[in-house]
C-alpha cells in the first residue's frame, strides 16, 4: 500500500535529503524510503519487505533458479511503484546471492529491463562498511569499540570499528539459508545435523574469530532479521512482548543457548511454529541462523550482544548523501581513500612514481572535460586505478597489467567501492600498457557502450601520463592542453637541465588509445621550463 504523501514531501525539511535504498539479501528484499538528515537522523517515510529466498534452492548460491528470479523483479517492480509515487529515485545494491550466482548478469538485465531498477552488486567487505554505518546512527556507542555481526542468508560480515574509523571487515559464506540448505533440508533436524552444523560452522569461523580477537575488548552489537527474530524470542521468553522494538535491547549468551536449546528440539517447521515470538517467514531456516550465532558468541567469548534494527539499507542512504554532498574522491569519504591508498603500499615498490603518475593522469583528465564530458565519478575511478595499475607486479612482471586487473577486481580491501565500479577500475588498469581493449576481450565485452567508452578513455590518459614519467625522474610539473576542431596538443613542462628524450619517445608511441577514443590527433611535446606554473586550457575553434 502507498502511504500518504506528507505535505512537505517535495519542500523537503531544511538540511535534509530525500533518499530511497533497496537491500536485496538473500531472504528477503527491503525498501526503506527516508529523509537522512544533515546529521545523520534517518526518518522513515515508507519501508516494505519482501521474503523472495532469492538464494534458495540455488546449489550453494551458484544459481539463482527462474522461480527465485521471477520473485525478484516481481518485488522490485512494486518497489519501483512506491518509488515513483513518492518521486524519488532508487539506489540497489545485492549481497550474497547475487555476488555469487554465475547467471546473475540475466537477473541485473531483467531488473533494468523489467522493473526499470539499476542494481549495484557490492563486495563482502563493502556490505560490512554499510552495515557499520548504519548501526552507527542507531545506536549510542560511537566512542566505544564496537564489533558489528549481520547474519544474512548466504554470509555473515563482520565490522570491529570505533566511530566512524573501521579497524576490521570480513565477510565469511556462511548465512541462515545456506546453513539449512547444507544440514536442515526443508527445515526439518535430523540425526546429528546439528552437531554437524555446529563443526562446520567452527571451522569457517575460527580464522575470521582470531583475526577480530586481536583488536582487544569490545561492545558486541547484532543486526540482520537472524538476530532480531532471535531477540524477539528471548523477549517472549521472558514474558515481554515480542513485536515491541528490539533496536537497543540486548541478551546474554545464556539467554541465547536457553533460546536455541527450544528451537533445535522443535524437529520441524511446524513444531517451531509454536514457539513464541518467531516469524512464520523464519520457521525454515532460523535453527541454522541460530547455531551460527551461537558459534560466533562461543567463539569471542561474547557475554552479551546488543540489538541494532537499522544495517545495510540506513548505511546505504547514509552513503548516498554522504556521496552526493562530497566534491571528488580525495574528499568523498576516508574509507575509500584509504582503502586505495593501503593496497597500494601494499603491492607498490615504487609509490613516487605511482602518485606522481596518476597527479599526471588527473591533469590531463581535467583539462580534456570538453572532449570527454565525464564527470567525478570517472574521475574517481582514473584516480583508483592510477594509484593501483602496478599491483600485478606483485605477481609477475610479465603480463603485469594482466595480473594487475585479477588482483583488482578479486581483492576484499577495495571498501566504498561497487562492483561495477571496482570492474571499471580494473579494466582502465588492465589497458595502461600493451593492447588497447579489443572485443575478444571477455571482460570488456561485458561492458555496455557507455562503460566501454569510459575504459578506452581513461586508460588512454593513463598511458600518456605513466609515459610522461618513464624514468622515474619526476620533472615533469605540470601539462597544458590546447584542443581545436583538428587536434590535441599536450605541452608538457619539466625543469630546463633533466633529460626527457626517453620520455618523448614513450609517449609518442602512447598516443594511439586516446587519440582513437577522442576521434583526434593527440601529440605530446616535453617542453623546458624554468618555473612551475598553473596548467591552463586553451580550446581554439
């Protein structure tokens, strides 16, 4: 059902954003249609759920089947409705089930297709940053350290961080509908599933467990409908009312082994469904969802968690304004910058030239805007993959800009970043040197036309400024660019008394990429000069 439009819905409150985010996990799909305030208050304006089991029956989240897929756009499609009722636009972004499945790009094309829906498929490690957030404004620990669990249907992340700084993310694939797919088909407990759920469970958990023991003492806070359904249950138990709010409340690894004491010994769905507090949506798959939780409290010694109702889909409105009110990615939030700027010194034993480099790439970005018509998001992504295209000689130096793209596009420190963002990125680094992209090219062929034509420009400009800087001398100080109806003339200004004759032959023969990408000549000249100065466009007709 629609809800009444407030009269001031389109003269918003002051300082406030209208925003609308759709999570689709693994068991369900969530709309929430908020106004974020400057401060980071969300209030709620509309919020629907879907319980589509879009993993369900997936073998181990590999497949989404039609029937799964039929549900999906059948909940985005009336998502999409409310949306437009209200007129704001819609922001996706997919977890687990999607992250996994191998026909995931048929369910992407019908969403946009069908349901008029753009979805952003994100990382674990990005999901966790987003339920991080979204914890953080419903909940009053921000100067406390904090350690974030979001049970979801294929994957559990964790986030260890204290107040907006994030020390730890891990994503592990471990998740209520994957657990009872594995040990508890159709809901039912038989023989020593359980015991036999609770050693798989250890095992995954350990490796992550230890790496989170190592930051110390922390507040322990729980979010996802898991955690929330099994708090409803031990309210119920002690005599509260289970449909009262949970955000806030907690409950103790005593309280949590009573509760899932009464759930394993209820054989079946239908005996669970006598169980105070429980939803009937969960009746199936809260026994695996309620073992893994106890595993995780075994496992860090958690006395007591804390209950937060708000997670992925509040961090991603968070996110949405936080983006939106940000000039460019050396300001739009740390965690991205960091993120690119750890990896970075992680592979890079050269960061001079990486840098140096990629101010380069950015210079000749800016003053070609005419030509490109790009904007910060592109920028951005020439940014990141600036500073990370010399990741793959961590691997081989052969082939490094091959390498580069794998370790890019499959590496979990990339936070802030979408898929499809961290798939461009990787690309444009792929092509900083050797082959220009080709339709044989798998990955690039991928891409739509749009997205191609963002890969063949940036790694154009990127090839021209990892030239400008071959031998590493670090002269060249600023570009200036003149653009007329027939060319693109690059100067380049370096001090009087360094040799750049290598430089000028590189570059010459890195011209080709860009000069295709513009549909004009592009030539580059070093040029002496005794004293830096501000680059400047000259566009002549």
């Amino acid at each position: 059902m629609i809800p009444d439009r407030p009269d001031n819905l389109v003269a918003l409150r002051e300082g406030a954003q209208l925003c609308a985010a759709v999570d689709l996990g693994t068991n369900s799909f969530h709309l929430l249609i908020a106004r974020v305030g400057a401060d980071g208050r969300i209030e709620v304006l509309a919020k629907e759920k879907e319980n589509v089991r879009l993993g369900s029956g997936s073998g181990d989240m590999h497949l989404l089947t039609p029937e799964a897929m039929d549900r999906g756009i059948a909940a985005l499609s009336r998502f999409r409705l409310l949306a437009d009722a209200m007129e704001v636009s819609l922001t996706a972004v997919a977890t687990s089930a999607l992250r996994e499945a191998d026909n995931r790009g048929e369910f992407l094309a019908r969403a946009r297709n069908e349901a008029g829906v753009e979805i952003n498929v994100i990382s674990g490690v990005e999901e966790a940053r987003l339920i991080h957030l979204g914890v953080l404004q419903a909940i009053p620990l921000f100067d406390e350290q904090i350690m974030v669990v979001d049970i979801g249907g294929g994957s559990t992340e964790f986030v260890v961080g204290q107040g907006q700084s994030i020390r730890s993310a891990h994503s592990t694939k471990l998740g209520a509908i994957r657990l009872t797919e594995r040990f508890f088909g159709g809901g039912v407990v038989e023989g020593d599933a359980v015991e036999e759920c609770r050693t798989y469970v250890r095992s995954f958990l350990v490796p992550t467990t230890r790496r989170i023991g190592e930051f110390g003492s922390f507040a322990a806070v729980g979010s996802s409908g898991t955690i929330n359904t099994l708090a409803r249950m031990i309210v119920a138990k002690r005599g509260g009312d289970p449909m009262a709010p949970t955000n806030g409340g907690s409950f103790t690894r005593a309280e949590l082994d009573d509760i899932v004491k009464d759930i394993v010994k209820a054989k079946s769905p239908a005996e669970r469904a006598k169980l105070a507090g429980l939803d009937d949506k969960r009746q199936d798959i809260i026994v695996g969802g309620a073992l893994l939780l106890q595993g995780i409290f075994w496992e860090l010694k958690i006395d007591e968690m804390v209950v937060s109702e708000s997670a992925l889909r509040e961090g991603v409105l968070l996110d949405i304004v936080a983006r939106q009110s940000e000039p460019s990615f050396h300001h739009l939030s740390d965690i991205r910058t960091d993120s690119v700027s750890r990896m970075a010194e992680l592979y890079h034993e050269d960061i001079g030239h990486i840098q140096r480099a990629t101010d380069l790439a950015l210079q000749l970005f800016d003053q070609t805007a005419s030509l490109h018509g790009f904007g910060l998001a592109e920028r951005d992504l020439l940014e990141a993959a600036g500073m990370l295209h010399n990741v793959g000689l961590f691997i081989s130096h052969a082939a490094h800009h091959k390498h580069s793209y794998y370790v890019i596009r499959h590496s979990d420190q990339l936070a802030g970043f979408t898929d499809a963002e961290i798939e461009l990125m990787a690309q444009v680094a792929r092509y900083h040197r050797k082959s220009a992209p080709k339709s044989s090219h798998e990955p690039f062929a991928a891409l739509d036309a749009s997205a191609k034509r963002q890969v063949r420009i940036l790694a154009g400009i990127l090839r021209i400024a990892i030239a400008l800087d071959r031998t590493r001398q670090g002269g060249i100080h600023r570009l200036e660019v003149k653009i007329s109806a027939k060319a693109l003339k690059v100067i380049a200004h370096v001090g009087p008394t360094l040799d750049y004759s290598l430089e000028q032959y590189t570059v010459a023969q890195r011209v080709g990429l860009l000069s295709d990408s513009v549909g004009l000549p592009v030539s580059v000249k070093i040029r002496a000069s005794a004293e830096p100065s501000d680059a400047s466009v000259v566009d002549s007709p």
